[in-house]
C-alpha cells in the first residue's frame, strides 16, 4: 500500500495560517511554525480583548456620566440611585450619549429622576 503524503490537506492548513499571518513582520509571516504560533498567540490576545472592550467601554461610560453628574452637584452612584428608584430604564450607553452630545436631554433626566425620588 502507497504512502499517504496528505499533500492537499497540509498545504491547505499552511495556506489557511500563512493567510492569517498577514501584516506580520519577518519570519512570523513567511515560515510556517513562527507563523503558527504567532496565529495562535494573536488569536488568544483577539479573544481576550473582545472581553476586555466590553468592560473599558462600561468604565468610560461610568466616568462620562460621572463627570456630567457632578457639574449638577451629585455623584455617580447617587444618580444610578435616584434612576433605579424613579424607575427609569435608561442604559449607561444611552445616558453617557446624552451626557456628551445632548446636555439639555441628560439634564431633563436628571431633574425627572431626582424630583422622583425626593
């Protein structure tokens, strides 16, 4: 029985990490076993970082809400507080938007949520 030389199979593989190794510099994107851990390495730091993404973006939306509660005269957690009691379901997002772009608006949300709860 002939030796199987599975020629299609690896250079395929090959092709498919050489392809990801793309913008690399040097050998990690010409030679296959540098490339591959170079792939295995990025693809691990690709992972992590959609992870990490969700969470810098909640702490930026904490510090622009933050920064826009304190020029009313109150803190964060204060305000969050005040929200949740008033029962107004607005997202950090949607209320650090409103902090940056719309000050009228987040002001408006501001007052409604702090003479609900007095």
């Amino acid at each position: 029985m002939p030796r199987v030389s599975m020629s299609v199979a690896s250079r395929k593989r090959r092709k498919k990490v050489l392809k990801m190794a793309k913008g690399f510099r040097g050998g990690r994107s010409k030679l296959f076993r540098t490339a591959t851990e170079s792939v295995d390495r990025a693809l691990v730091y690709a992972y992590r970082g959609r992870k990490e993404r969700k969470r810098d973006f909640r702490n930026l939306w904490i510090a622009r809400i933050n920064a826009a509660t304190r020029e009313n005269g109150i803190s964060y957690s204060v305000f969050i507080d005040a929200l949740k009691k008033s029962s107004i379901k607005l997202n950090r997002k949607i209320l650090a938007e409103l902090a940056v772009r719309d000050i009228k608006a987040f002001k408006a949300v501001f007052d409604l949520a702090m003479t609900s709860t007095q």
